[in-house]
C-alpha cells in the first residue's frame, strides 16, 4: 500500500514538472538576475529620451483640455 502511494506521489510530481517545462518556466533563468542591474535611465533605451518638465507639464494640460 505504501510503495503504491509513493508511485502515484511520484507520478504527480512528474508530471507538474512536466507541465513546468512546457510553459517554459525555466527558459531564462539569469535574465532577471541581469536585468535588475540595467540602468533604466539610459536615453538608449527607447522611451528614455530626455524631457524637460515644460514639456511634460503641457502634455498633461493638453489630455485635461475637452476635446
């Protein structure tokens, strides 16, 4: 009866492995690790490109205007 329990405990936890490994849940293991040092600040990276608060300020006016 034990070693029956045992196989069928073994058998689950195979196959949610299984499962793990085709959702791709392992791909990319240091990615993450790597990307938490990037430096988001960088104008590089699109999106990061410098902007002075003016306009900043008048994009936020323009979305309150009624249009």
């Amino acid at each position: 009866m034990t070693i029956l329990i045992g196989v069928l405990v073994m058998l689950i936890v195979v196959f949610a492995f299984v499962l793990t490994v085709k959702s791709g849940q392992y791909d990319d293991m240091e990615g993450p690790a790597h990307r938490i040092l990037m430096d988001d600040d960088d104008p590089r990276i699109p999106g990061n490109s410098p902007v002075s608060d003016s306009t900043v300020v008048s994009q936020a006016d323009s979305e309150k205007k009624p249009k």
